[in-house]
C-alpha cells in the first residue's frame, strides 16, 4: 500500500469518526449545556465550560463503542 492510499484510508477514518461525533453530540448538546449551567448559574462560565468539554469529548472520541448509549458515556 502507497503512502497516498494510506493517507486516504485515514482521512476517510477520520471523515467517519468526525461524522459520527457530530450526530452523536448534536443531539445531545442542549443538554450537556443545561447540565453544566445547572452547575454554574453563569453562561459564560458555562459557555467555557461546554468548550472545553466539547474538546474533551472530541479528543477521547476513538474509545466510545459506537451502539452504545452517548448520553451515558
């Protein structure tokens, strides 16, 4: 295999794991919003907050099991 082909392969694994990510956390972002103002009763705390668990969530996307429950993990 070139170093395109795997360069491609990889872009497409990441184009699959980002899609997912998206849908997955689109749906549960009001939420996770909600559950950190709760915390903080200040948006931008909040707000900085949610970013940042927003990254976290990104960066350790690779270990959730897809088929399970995004809102427990």
């Amino acid at each position: 295999m070139t170093n395109n082909n795997l360069v491609n392969k990889n872009t497409a694994s990441l184009n699959a794991l980002s899609d997912s990510f998206i849908l997955l956390f689109e749906a549960d972002r009001r939420r996770i919003y909600a559950y950190i103002y709760a915390f903080v009763m200040d948006p931008n705390i909040a707000d900085e907050i949610f970013q940042e668990t927003s990254v976290l969530l990104w960066r350790d996307f690779e270990k959730f099991e897809l088929n399970t429950n995004f809102s427990k993990w």
